[in-house]
C-alpha cells in the first residue's frame, strides 16, 4: 500500500462509525479466518462493526473465534415496511407529519383492492457502512450480491480489498494483495502491521490458523517464506496462548504411577484403603427529522 492509499485508509478508518466486513462465500476458510480477525480488531477499535460471511460448518465454527457474531449486524437500524401484493394493488406511497406522529399512507390502483393489515409486515437492515473491507471477492458484482440494496456501493463508501492476486481498482479504493503469499491471512496480517490495528490472542489466533490452514500445517510445497515470517509475528501476540490453540489443556488427564511391586513382610491388622479415580465429565425514501421533512396539505 503506498503512503496516499495509507494515509486515505486510516482516515475513513478514524472516522467510520459503521464497519461492514464482507467475506465472500466462494472464498475458502482462510478468507473468513482473516474476515473475523478484522471484525475483532475493528470491534477493539470502538466501532459499529458488523460481518457478512457464509455460515461456517461445525468443525470450522470450533476453530474460530467470532463465527456466533456473523450475519448479526450492531448499531443503527433502518426499520423498513413491506406490503405483500404490492406490484398488483398499490400505486403509490405518500407520507405525512401529524405532531410528532410519522404516517405512511399506502394508495391503491383505480378499482384495486385495498391494502389491508395482514399484508403489512416490517423488517430491520443495518444502516449503510462507512467503511468496506471486503475479503476473497474478485468481482464487484460477486460483492453486491452479497449486500443488501440499502448498502449499495456507491463512492462515500470507502472499500478495502483483500486478495492474493491483484483485483485492481475495479470496485475498491484501496486494493492489498500480495502474490507471494500463501494465503489470504498472511495478506490480511501485512495490513494489520501497515495501518496497527488493535491485535490479541483471539485476533492473532484466527489469522495464524488460517495461515495453516491454507498451506496445510506449513507444509513445504505450499508455505512460503512470508508464511512463517508472518506466523512468528503472531505467536509474539500470543496466537499460541489463545484457548483454541491448547484445546486440551483444561481437561487432560494424569497418567495413573506405575509402581514396581516391593517385597516386605505382611503386617497383620492394617487395612488397606482403595482408591478410585476421579470421573471428569427501490430504495424508500428517508425520513431526516421534522425540520427537513415536507409536510403535506
């Protein structure tokens, strides 16, 4: 990342409020072990951040931190209302301010039914982010599909994107990649170091396991230098000290001693005590306020 490109991140990154990370679902666990990791650390920020991302299977959701957050958006929402059998029976949808009540009104077409309140339901998106790291995407057309039509891209809407290869700047701003690493974790945690963000034991664990995962356990024809370059740097945040790095060291169970038999004489009288071991278990419009709101006769 050049120093503009840096620079123009980190201040979107200062003064977003409202952080969408988006993981494609045709990206492999890799990607949505850095996609969490971002989500962690932007959540250690203060922010509003949220995480869009293909629901992970049993086995994955064990060796990730964050998985119980993804699709679950944080912050301001937009309340929207839907009419079922809209395109036969309404018209048009007009609105007023009466004091401080907000009225919709739904109008039917000429000699159509009327809307009636069984048809009416609500509904709640997440308000529209001001920032955008999408990771493992390669067409900007694979990403708006994966965001709802009240976050469509448009240019305030500040995008990162995260790859291996070089995407170019064909729906993003700002565009890290390296084609020298393994995987996307290891081009996810360059960007850590570039901008500092905010790492942990759970953040780095994350990204360290999707590093293995991608090079299957750093195996030599598929790591590279840049693997365990990056993977020492995250032991030193204490990706080794995460729980899900030692998962059996809260319950592992002693070797019983093995004590060679001793020869002595029998003593009468003592009773020998037993023990046993232990048993461990198209878009509406926007409502501002009542001072931009015009009012109808």
């Amino acid at each position: 990342m050049d120093q503009d490109s840096k620079q123009k991140t980190l201040d979107n990154l200062t003064k977003a409020q409202t952080i969408l990370v988006a993981v494609s679902k045709n990206a492999p666990f890799d990607a949505l072990a850095s996609g969490l990791a971002l989500y962690l650390s932007c959540v250690k920020l203060g922010k509003n951040a949220s995480i869009l991302a293909k629901s992970p299977s049993v086995g994955e959701a064990q060796r990730l931190y964050g998985v119980d957050k993804i699709g679950r958006f944080e912050g301001n929402k937009n309340l929207i209302v839907v009419v079922n059998d809209a395109v036969d029976n309404v018209d048009k949808v007009t609105y007023s301010l009466e004091d401080t009540k907000l009225k919709i009104v739904v109008h039917p077409f000429p000699g159509a039914k009327n809307v009636t309140p069984d048809q009416i339901s609500f509904e709640e998106t997440p308000s529209k982010p001001n920032l955008i790291f999408s990771v493992g995407y390669r067409t900007p057309e694979e990403l708006k599909q994966d965001i709802v039509h009240e976050q469509n891209l448009d240019p305030n809407i500040w995008v990162v994107n995260i790859n291996k290869e070089d995407m170019g700047g064909i729906f993003a701003q700002v565009n890290i990649f390296n084609q020298e690493a393994a995987s996307v974790s290891e081009v996810t945690a360059q960007l850590f170091q570039e901008l500092a963000l905010p790492l942990d034991e759970d953040i780095s664990y994350n990204l360290y396991i999707g590093i293995a995962s991608a090079t299957e356990n750093f195996a030599p024809a598929l790591a590279s230098p840049l693997s365990f370059e990056t993977a020492a740097w995250l032991l030193k945040f204490g990706a080794g000290r995460a729980g899900f790095a030692n998962p059996g060291s809260s319950h592992r169970e002693m070797p019983e001693p093995d004590f060679a038999p001793i020869d002595q004489p029998a003593i009468e009288n003592v009773e020998r005590k037993k023990t046993s071991p232990e048993t461990w278990l198209k878009p509406p419009r926007i409502y501002k306020g009542s001072k931009s709101f015009d009012r109808e006769n």
